[in-house]
C-alpha cells in the first residue's frame, strides 16, 4: 500500500504571500496532513480536483484540500457556518497558488525517496541493455510492478545478441501493478573516465525517456538519478546532465508539465537541488 505523498505536480519552495497575505502561517497548518492522510483519501482528493478541472494538485493545494475535507467532515460534512472566514482563506489562498503555477509552465522538482510511491503518468527506470531487471532503482520497480514487467520486457525485440535497449536509448512498458500507467526503461551509461561519450550517452538516455513520454501523453514523469550508482557516473556531474537536459527538453516541447527528479540518498538529492539553482522545486 502506498503512504507516500502523491506528488503528481510540485509548487515553488518559496510561494509568495496570496493577496498580501502572510500564507506562511496556513502553510504550518497544512504540514503534515498530507502525510497523515492515507493514500485512497489523497487519490480521491486528486481525482475530485481533476473532475472539477483543476488538473493535478501542487503539495500546497493537496494540503489545503485535504485539511478542508478533514474540517468537513469533523463538522458536519460541511465548515464552521455558512460564511466560515477560515475556510474561505484557505480557498483564496489555493486559488491565488493555482494561478501562479499555471503562469510557471512546466517546472522541474525535486523529490527524495521511494520511487515507486509517486502517483505519476510515467515512472522512468534505470535499466541494463537486455532489460532483465536488476538491483537498485530497477530492481525496486520490477519488484512493486510484479512479474508481467519482466515478462513484457523480455517480449521487446533484441536489436542485437542480448540488447534489447542499447545505451542511450529508451523503451516502453506498462507499469502494471506499480499504479503508474507507463514504465520507461532507460539505459545510461557505465562511467569510464569520461573518455566514451558517457555525458552524450546520459543526456540522451535522459532525452529519449521524455521523448517517449510526451509521445503517450504523459503530463508528469519520475526520473531517477540514471548511472550514478552501480555504473558509477560522478554523481554532481550527472545532477547537472539530468537538469540541463530536462530544460532544454521543456523549452522545446513545452511538457511533460512536471518533471520530478528523485533521488535515492542525501547525496543525489543535494545535487539535484543544486543543480537546479535558486529556482528549484520542492
């Protein structure tokens, strides 16, 4: 069962005050209840929000409306009054955050964790060539995924002895039981010194994933840190590969609308958010 928050779509990690606003001290209320919603609550939330043509929530507005559930139901099934000040705040503030984020366009984020646990369109995986599983990031998704993800890999066609992916490219699968409707399989390269084409090789393994992305309309995608951890690429380096070529990417295709970069330990995640800059996602 997934805990996790159902991070489809991310906000600035400093969102000015709504309307003059000081948001800071709603914001404070609002930590935590994500976390302590369960993960049908929050789906059902995302879904309400999706049928009422928000589209997908940023942390801050999945926190605002589940509070605002929370406060319905502890009441009545509905808020304090017919005219309740609180409430209509929290809507105020929720709009005005909406606002500014349809203004941003796509944006990248950050998020440190369980992979598997983002309810995201697409989850990218960092494979081998012959995509039959692995360790790590690839073994996690194959496990959460069940066995017809190796099964629907193993019926790709090989493009040569034991390659179904070469390096640098992508392909495609269902998620099956992850919850994510596509699995991308990515190959990165294998860090020799820098002396083959390994930064060529990452970013378009990086660029090949967003391309299959976008071509199954996917509007938000997980990406892992690809290479940086059996295949050994310095870590800071690919940081960079992997932020740069997720820009580049957007300006020119306008989406996926949200890319989450995820990192596995402290050390990706603090290379990630640098590599963003002041900029950066949360």
């Amino acid at each position: 069962m997934k805990r996790a928050l159902p991070t489809v779509a991310l906000t600035r990690s400093r969102v000015p005050p709504p309307g003059g606003r000081d948001a800071s001290a709603y914001f404070r209320v609002f930590d935590g209840y994500a976390e302590a919603g369960d993960h049908e609550t929050m789906v059902e939330i995302m879904h309400r929000a999706k049928d009422e043509g928000l589209g997908a929530l940023s942390v801050h507005e999945l926190r605002i409306e589940h509070f605002r559930t929370q406060r319905a139901q502890r009441h009545g099934g509905g808020p304090y009054g017919p005219d309740d000040v609180y409430d209509r705040h929290m809507g105020a503030i929720r709009a005005e955050i909406r606002e500014r984020l349809t203004a941003l366009g796509p944006t990248i984020g950050v998020w440190s964790g369980d992979i598997t646990r983002l309810e995201v369109d697409a989850i990218v995986t960092a494979a081998n060539r012959s995509l039959s599983g692995g360790g790590g990031v690839d073994g996690a998704i194959h496990r959460a995924a069940g066995p017809a993800l190796l099964e629907a890999c193993l019926q790709l066609p090989e493009v040569s002895p034991g390659v179904r992916c070469p390096v640098g490219e992508a392909r495609i699968t269902p998620g099956f039981r992850l919850g994510t409707e596509h699995v991308i399989h990515a190959v990165g390269p294998v860090w020799d010194g820098g002396t083959g084409d390994e930064r060529c090789l990452l970013a378009s393994a990086y660029r090949e994933s967003l391309v299959l992305a976008v071509g199954v309309g996917a509007q938000s995608v997980a990406v892992p840190a690809i290479s940086t951890g059996a295949f050994g690429f310095p870590v800071t380096e690919a940081a960079r590969i992997a932020v740069d070529t997720a820009r580049a990417f957007q300006r020119e295709r306008k989406g996926p609308e949200r890319i989450v970069l995820v990192a596995f330990d402290d050390e990706t995640e603090q290379s990630l958010r640098e590599a963003l800059g002041p900029d950066r996602l949360v």
